[in-house]
C-alpha cells in the first residue's frame, strides 16, 4: 500500500536521525517479545503497530514518534 504524504509517521532517534516508521516491523519486534513470554501465537501484534501508526497520524502534529516510545528491544519478560 501507498501512504498518502499526510500518512507518513517518522521515528526520532536519540542521536536526531530521522527513519520512517516501519509498521510491520514494529510488529514482527511485537511478536517476538510476546513468543519470548510464551504467547506463541499472539496475532494482536499487528493490531498494536497499526494502533501505534493511527495514534502518530492523528494525535501528533508532527507525526514524529520518539524511538523511546516504541523501543521494545531492551523489554524485560
């Protein structure tokens, strides 16, 4: 799918460097964590980047989400 200009969310890295925001793996890091605590098959995972994505567009005039708010690497389960 083509994102409309408008539609397009970026990631803030500490360091300033800018990324457009990768839904999907946003959600694959997701799934991950949630095999990690033993939730094999959690297919909310999407659901949650999607919601994430939505919430940049609409609730962030910047559309700009700090790599902090989504950072999931360093979650301890």
């Amino acid at each position: 799918m083509i994102r409309l200009q408008q539609d397009i969310v970026w990631v803030k890295f500490e360091d300033g460097r800018m990324a457009p925001f990768d839904e999907q793996r946003l959600a694959l890091s997701i799934q991950h964590v949630a095999e990690r605590a033993g939730h094999s098959d959690w297919w909310l995972a999407e659901s949650v980047a999607a919601a994430v994505h939505a919430y940049a567009v609409k609730c962030r005039s910047d559309c700009v989400i700090p790599s902090r708010e989504i950072e999931i690497g360093r979650a301890h389960v």
